[in-house]
C-alpha cells in the first residue's frame, strides 16, 4: 500500500483529499521508493478491494465517465487496474485498484506492478532504473508501459525479499509469461545489491 503525508492548502487537492486521494510524500512499500509529487498537481488512491472491475465500474459513474467498456470487462479486468483522470484545473487523480484477500506473494506483486503504470504515467520510470547496476542501461524488452508494469511487478517481490529464482509466472498467456520469465531474468542479474 501507499502510504502518504498530505500537506497543502490547494482547495483542489482538499477535495479530492475528502475523497480519500492523497498527495505530497508518498511511499511505496512494495517497490522501496517514496515519491514526492506535487500536492497541488498529482494526487492517488489505492484501492484494495474484492472486486476490482466492479470498484473501477463504481468510479467511472462516480466521474459520469462512461467508455464503451468490452464484453469481456469482467473477465479481463481481473486482479488489478490503474484509472487516470485530469481535470480542467489540471490536477492528475490517479486510481490504483488491487484485489483484496490474495495471498501475501501475488498481492505484492499486483502492487508492485500497478505502481509501475503509476510510475509511467508520471513520468518517473528513472527511480527504477536507478536500481539497476548500470541506470542507463534499460531492459532491451522494453516496449511499452505494459512490459515496464510486468518489470516492477517483479521487483517488488525481490524488494519484498522473496527468492525470484524460485518464481514462476502462473500467466496462461504464453506471450506475458515469457516477458515475466525475461523480466525476472534482468532483475536477478541486474539489481545492485
Ligand atoms: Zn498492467
């Protein structure tokens, strides 16, 4: 979870704090990192909860947001999502749903690999890179937000000291399941230490 402090007087940003976003000094525990975003620009909200297409259905109403969601929505949208919205005074609201009740291994990494969309959508991507024995050397599979996610997914679980050696992706995608056995693969090999 993130764990933040909000200091600010934006009137705007009080608003969304009412609604429970927060902003300023953030922690995320599950990747070792702290974000200091801007309390009158950026605010977020994790939500943990039981089902996560019905909670990111809930908030769309709530934003009387209403895309053409596919058939397969609930399907699809299984353990985790990330919603974006901005506003005419352009602060960034940034939604993070994470199931509840998983086991402690998978809720790390469904964590982990939230905040990876979260840390893409910021602009932000270096703060991980920055763990990396060479910062400049960004994983050759790399292609699109998506791969970054599978990356600090993966992260979290070494950061939360599990033995990525002893992982496998239970993804029945084979495609994702290769990109989670490479993005391991880099992490083990490249993280300092
Ligand atoms: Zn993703």
């Amino acid at each position: 979870m993130a764990d933040c402090v909000m200091e600010t007087d934006s009137p705007l940003i009080q608003l969304y704090q009412s609604r429970g976003y927060m902003s300023g000094r953030c922690s995320l525990a599950e990747l070792g990192i702290t974000l200091d975003l801007d309390p009158t620009k950026v605010c977020i909200r994790v939500h943990s909860v039981p089902n996560v297409p019905r909670a990111v259905l809930e908030l769309y109403e709530r934003a009387n947001f209403h895309p053409d969601l596919p058939s397969d929505f609930f399907e699809r949208r299984g353990n985790m999502q990330s919603s974006f919205f901005g506003s005419a005074q352009e602060v960034r609201a940034f939604d993070v749903f994470v199931t509840s009740g998983l086991d402690p291994l998978n809720t790390v990494y469904l964590y982990g690999h939230e905040y990876g969309h979260l840390l893409s959508r910021l602009g932000l991507r270096e703060m991980i890179y920055d763990k990396f024995k060479d910062p400049t050397a960004v994983p050759w599979f790399i292609e699109d937000e998506e791969h970054f996610a599978e990356l600090t997914g993966n992260l979290a679980m070494l950061t939360q000291r599990y033995d990525l050696s002893d992982i496998t992706s239970t993804n029945p995608d084979g495609t994702v399941h290769a990109r989670e056995s490479e993005a391991r693969r880099f992490i083990l090999e490249n993280i300092r230490g």
